[in-house]
C-alpha cells in the first residue's frame, strides 16, 4: 500500500457543477446541442437506431444479460462503457437542470443495470452473456475493472446531481464484491486491469460514500501495477496462452512500479487514465513518492511527446506513445479520449500545485485536441486527430488506414463520442477552484459564467463575461451581501505576453504573481469589477529542433487556438505553401458566417508556379518559380466541417 507521509495537499478544490452555471458565446451553444442533440443521438446510437451506422448493441446486451430477451453478444469486450460514459453525461446535465423526460429515461436503464447485476454484485455483459464462468480469467485483455470503473463514475455523478441512491447503490455492491475478489488475501487475486480506470473511479465512489475500503482497493490496484511476479504472465500462464500472443508490459503501463516509471509509455489513454488516480491517490494518501512519480511523468509527456493541440498518442500501433519527439503529422493517432485523458491528469495535477502550466495544457487539450473530435453539429466524430490530410493518400495507403478525412457517424469501438460528451457536459467543474484556508477563488479558464462559492464566511457570487476564445477581454463582477477580504487568483496564460488587470477601472500594478496567476487580495465590496486584458496577437509556434517532422515549418496560434489550413480556402498541395510574412503581419477578423462563427487568420504567402510545369518530368535541376498568394486559417477544431479535403497545421515558413 502507499506510504502514508502527509507531505502531499492540495492547494484548492473545484467548484462543482451545482456552484457554477455556464453561460458563454462559445460554449454554451455547445453545452446545449450535448443536451438538446448529442445525448439523445448517442441514445440513438446505443439502442441500434441510427440509419447507416455501425451497430452498438449496448442496451440489447444488458437486456440479455438480465435474461429479458434471447440472442448473442455484440460489440467490443468494454460495450458496457459506452452507456456508463452516457450515464454520466446525463448525470453532468441533471446537476445543471432538471430534466423529467431525460431523468425518466435514465431511471428506466438504471433499473435494467438493477436487473442485469447478478446475485453476488457481478455486472458485466460480455462475462454474463458470452462466457458464462470465466469471470476475472483475463484481466489483461478484457476490461472488466475498467467497464466497472465507468459504471461507478457514471453513478457517481448521477448520485450528486438527483440524490437517487439506487445507481449508487448498485456499483457500491459492485465494488463491494470486487474488494472481496481482490486483495493481498491467500484467496485473493493480486492483480489489476490491463485498462487502468477503476483506480480513479474508485476514489470518486469513496468521497461519494465516506467507504474507505474503496480508497483501500484503489491504492492495491495502483501499487500492485507492474510488481514480480508480473499477474499478466501468472494470469496467461493458468489460461494456457500462446506466449508469441503476448504484448509487452508497457503497454499497459505495467512495465515497473508506478514509483519507478520515469517516461510515458504505452497506450496513452490507459497512461493518463492511471496518472490521474495516481494524482488522486497521491493526496488522499499523502503520498509525496507518488506525487513525484507523477510530475516526472508530465514532463516527459507535455514537453517531449505532446503535439501543438493537446494531442497524445503518436502511433497508430497500440495507440501509443513511441519515443521523444516522434510527433508525425500526417500519420498522428492522438486519439480524442488521450486528450480528454490528460485534461482529467490536468486538473487532478493544478488544484496540487495550483501552477498555470497545469491550467494551460488542460486549455490547449481543450480548445484544439477535444474539440476537433465532434463536429459543429454534433452528431459525428473523429476518433483520431491527424494535424495533416492529404484525402488521396489517406483513403488508399494502408499504413494510414486509421486516418479519416471525414468525421464518422459512430464507431465500432464508440469510446470517444461519450468522452466527448461527458467532458463538455462537464466543462463547468474546470474552470474555477478555492482554497479554504487562504479565502482565494481562483479562476482558471475564461468562460462565460456564473459562479457562487462561500468565501470568508460570505456567499460570493461572480459573474464573468468574456467573449473567449476570440478576444481576451475578460470581467469579473462580485456580488455579497456585505464587504468581504479574501483573494482572487487570475490565470495568466503562459501564450500571453502583455496582461492587464484593473478594479473599478483602476490598473493593478501591483498584484502578486505566483505560478502563472495573478493575486488579488483585498476588501471585495458588493458590485466590485475585475478586467483582465490579455494580448492575443496572432503568432508563429516553432517546433523545438529534434522534433524533425516540423524542421523549416511554423505553426499559427492565436491566444488558446491553434489554427490550421484547409484545401476549401486554400486550394490543394498545401505543404507547397510558405509563409512569408513575420507573424505581425497576420490579420485576424471574426466571420460570423463561417464554421458557427470564428477568427479567421490571413496573410501573405507564397507557393509554385504550376503553370510552368511540364506533366512529364518528376524532376528537375531548379525550382518552380513562386507566385504570391493570400492563405486563409481557420481554427484546427473547426477543419472536415466543410467539403473534405486537405488540411494541414504545420506550414513551410521562411525563418
């Protein structure tokens, strides 16, 4: 079990979603198509009645598990995932807003969970409906810890936002079971699941119930990870396995202890995942050790295998992290999940150590590597997020099989959607947090929003307004019953060169800055004002140099946004293309009319003269001659809304 040092405490808490209302020109009309569309499409989707896509069977499944219809399994090892992800999703809504029709609905599935859960507390389709008996014989392949593990976070958050206790009560017999099956117990298995997520889900069930057995088992999954002898092989060895079949141990990040891990490795959901229990873990248990563990593993992630839009994950094969550096473009895997994964590290890491660099990768990963994974309309999706398209080679290479020049309308393996949903649905619990015994709020994304927290023995309510992403004009009013002392802490972006900060008009010069946020303290009176003006010129990003791929090319960013090319405005062989202009010669103007309404980036450029240019020669002792031209950027999130097409993040430029 961990050492218990007390060493480890966090700085702050988040503001729960019953604390904080959204309501923002960017996000809210997103927040409202996952009520409005996504949630009933994904419904849609789980149910088999979508025209055109790709079965899921998840609710037939627990029909047949609970022995209400005949018929055979369907869909991946961990289909019960996909409804605990809705599950929860449903659950982030309810906190915000009631919803008969939609609370209703989940209640009926809720019993049917009720109904498919077996006497002993077991609930696993696959294990219930297709191998009857083999319960708990491959932990390493087939994710039964971690469909538990959504199932508890989905109760969880059904729980906090209605007080119905049934779903609760359900996963809690569940885990209930699991800590009887697992354990340092002679009888007991001492192993953990290939898919690190249970360990995380767990710690929230324990907050949820006050149950420290739950604390207790997550804390042997995380500290039994990658111990001798490895479970994976005395687990392979009783099933009788071919060992030829076997793929190395880190991949599932149980190469050593997870004290020892030094670099990420593996499939980089199933990391980030198992970093964010270990962030968890490390406060419950006062675990500096694991805490250590954990910062040295963001570095290696964030400053060395972490792409421009938040993206993780550069290979295709096993979904994984390679070695430092190796960030391709055209073949990028950077799965949704691996960026909504490390926004879940992110978080759990700042209210630690309350540092900007956590809030700014969690702000990078949202704007660009999450996003870009749903459509304007919601109603498809990327599963990987490549930084470069070329549509003639994507559809015909083999070895880019994975790379879609369209989002889908569903997947066979449908883990992204419902993490994309989830997320947004849940967007309000990131973007403040407070600390108790300093009285400070602090902020850490600009959203539109309405906020109330008790500070200083008052109830403070703060409203902000802000048209963010597009302009970093931010106000903050405060509202109490009575003046108040305590503090406000603002981001600072670390993209931002030039800040401003001024109450009641008046420029602060003067605030403390600590770890990328600005500090306000003093006597708040009813109706006080807080603006914060952050530059947000256009800029260029330039890759560091071992990073091969981007050598002679520069990326264009502007505040959070990262900004891409696209065949619809630019026309075709974009890696032709060559900025010439120094970034201060960009222009950025918002176009209501185009993708919902963004900044769009313009400039000079220059590509070949193709006019010139005989079709019968390949090659040739001197360049093409270039022409002038006028190229057009729209944010990386927005790209494949349009008529599909080439696409590209990085650009040739002329240093």
């Amino acid at each position: 079990m961990s050492t218990m040092n007390n060493q480890v405490q966090k700085k702050m808490n988040p503001l729960t979603l019953q604390q904080v209302t959204i309501q923002d020109p960017f996000w809210s009309s997103r927040e409202q198509n996952v009520t409005e569309t996504v949630v009933p499409y994904q419904w849609d989707a789980l149910n088999d009645n979508i025209p055109g896509a790709e079965p899921s069977h998840t609710i037939e499944n627990f029909r047949l598990a609970a022995g209400e219809t005949e018929g055979e399994y369907y869909g991946m090892v961990f289909q019960d995932s996909d409804l605990g992800k809705w599950l929860e999703t449903v659950g982030f809504i309810l906190s915000r807003e009631r919803d008969p029709e939609l609370e209703k609905t989940a209640d009926e599935v809720i019993e049917l969970l009720e109904r498919a859960q077996q006497p002993d507390g077991y609930l696993n389709t696959y294990y219930t409906v297709k191998k009857p008996g083999e319960r708990w014989t491959n932990l390493r392949d087939n994710h039964e810890l971690y469909c538990a593990g959504h199932l508890m976070e989905a109760a969880v958050s059904y729980y906090q936002a209605t007080g119905k206790r049934k779903f609760l009560d359900i996963m809690s017999r569940y885990a209930d079971y699991i800590a009887t099956v697992f354990g340092p117990g002679p009888e007991q298995i001492r192993g953990y699941d290939g898919h690190p997520e249970i360990e995380l889900a767990l710690v929230k069930l324990y907050e949820a119930t006050g149950e420290a057995k739950y604390l207790e088992l997550s804390s042997f999954f995380v500290d039994q990870r990658g111990q001798q002898p490895h479970f994976f092989d005395l687990e392979a060895e009783k099933r009788q396995e071919n060992a030829s079949r076997k793929r190395s141990y880190d991949y599932f990040q149980a190469h050593a202890p997870v004290r020892e891990q030094q670099t990420a490795e593996g499939h980089s959901v199933r990391a980030v995942y198992l970093y964010s229990a270990m962030a968890d873990l490390a406060v419950k248990n006062g675990d500096q050790q694991l805490l250590d563990a954990c910062n040295q593993l963001w570095r290696d992630t964030t400053r060395r295998k972490m792409y421009i839009t938040g993206g993780i994950g550069s290979s295709e094969y096993e979904e994984r992290f390679t070695v430092p550096y190796d960030l391709p473009n055209d073949r990028a895997y950077a799965e949704t999940c691996a960026a909504i994964g490390l926004m879940f590290w992110a978080h759990r890491m700042l209210q630690i150590e309350a540092d900007r660099e956590y809030a700014d990768v969690m702000e990078r990963a949202l704007y660009n590597g999450v996003l870009s994974g749903i459509s304007l309309d919601g109603k498809s999706y990327f599963y990987v997020n490549p930084l470069e398209v070329w549509p003639d080679i994507a559809n015909h290479r083999h070895d880019m099989s994975t790379v879609k020049v369209t989002r889908q309308p569903w997947f066979g393996c449908a883990c992204c959607p419902p993490n994309i949903a989830r997320l947004i649905a849940s967007l309000g619990q990131y973007i403040y947090s407070q600390n108790d015994e300093r009285k400070e709020l602090y902020v850490h994304l600009y959203i539109g929003s309405k906020a109330e927290v008790e500070l200083a023995g008052q109830q403070v309510r703060l409203i902000q307004k802000t048209n963010y992403p597009w302009d970093g004009s931010v106000e903050l009013e405060l509202d109490m019953d009575q003046a108040a002392e305590f503090g406000v802490s603002l981001r600072i972006p670390g993209w931002c060169k030039e800040a401003k900060i001024a109450v009641n008009s008046e420029e602060v010069t003067d605030a403390a800055t600590n770890s990328g946020y600005a500090s306000l303290r003093r006597t708040w009176q009813p109706g006080d004002r807080i603006t914060l003006e952050l530059s947000m010129p256009v800029e260029f990003i330039f890759a560091h140099p071992a990073l091969r791929e981007n050598a002679g090319k520069a990326a264009l960013q502007r505040g959070p946004v990262v900004y891409c090319l696209e065949e619809a405005d630019n026309g075709a062989n974009l890696q032709d293309i060559e900025l010439t202009a120094d970034a201060a010669g960009l222009k950025a103007e918002f176009d209501e009319n185009l993708l919902g309404g963004v900044v769009v980036v313009s400039g000079a450029a220059t590509r070949s003269d193709t006019s010139a240019a005989s079709a019968e020669e390949l090659y040739a002792t001197s360049p093409a001659a270039r022409v002038p031209v006028q190229i057009k950027a729209v944010p990386y999130y927005a790209w494949s809304n349009r008529t599909p097409g080439e696409m590209t993040v990085w650009v040739r430029c002329r240093s």
